[in-house]
C-alpha cells in the first residue's frame, strides 16, 4: 500500500464516503485513515445529507447507482447547501460515464469498481490539491 499522503492529524483533509454498500464503506474509511484523513461514511443519499451538518467534508467520494436517492440526486443536494467548489469522485460498478456539462467548474473524477486503491489515493490528492 502507498505512503500515507497527509500524515499530520491537524491538517487532516476530511473525506466523505457515500456507498449503500457497506463493505465498500469499511474499506474506503479504513484505507483512507491510514492514509491521514478524516473520513465519514453515509450508507445512502438521505444519511450523507445529515452528516453535513456538522462535518464539513474537503472532498465527497460518491457512489452512482445507490436506490431511493442516486448519486446524481446527492451530488446536487450537496452542491447546493456546501459552499465553494467541493471536489467529488464519483465511483461506479457500471460502465456509466459522468455527465460533464452539469460539473462545470466543479473538481471530480470517476473510478470503476472494483477499486484500485493506490489509484484512488492519486485520484483523492489530486482532487484535494485542485480544489485549494
């Protein structure tokens, strides 16, 4: 596995995870703690809405295809009740690509399951370094 990334707890960038998989959940959350972030999870759109609240995520990494609210659906609710550009890295298990005209001037990406981990870690630098 890479080299933790952002190892200083008090710069931390904190991470939203929303899965309705929860092994997908686990896995990200852990992965990504070791790498130095703050990370929470939601295992749907309705719970990552009410996480907003009182965490404030650098970055949401959002699953696509997830009943009653997709990720569509998520990705805009968040848009519109976070301020700034709020980077997003959508992840699909489908061969969906992401529509660019409604994520204008917003930072994001989009990976396939299953994951590659170390390319996630890039994928989430990235994101978070575009997004200063």
């Amino acid at each position: 596995m890479a080299e933790p990334l952002s190892p200083d707890p008090v710069d931390a960038k904190r991470i939203l995870v929303v899965d309705d998989d929860r092994d997908i959940c686990t896995a990200l959350s852990l992965a990504l703690r070791a790498q130095g972030y703050e990370v929470e999870t939601a295992a749907g759109g309705h719970e990552a809405l009410r996480r907003l609240g009182p965490f404030r995520p650098d970055l949401v990494i959002l699953d696509i295809m997830m009943p009653g609210m997709d990720g569509f659906a998520v990705f805009q609710a968040i848009t519109e009740r976070v301020e700034g550009r709020l980077p997003f890295l959508f992840i699909t298990a489908t061969a969906l690509r992401v529509g660019e005209e409604w994520l204008r001037g917003i930072p994001h990406a989009t990976m396939h399951k299953p994951l590659d981990f170390d390319l996630l870690f890039e994928r989430v630098h990235q994101l978070l370094s575009a997004s200063k």
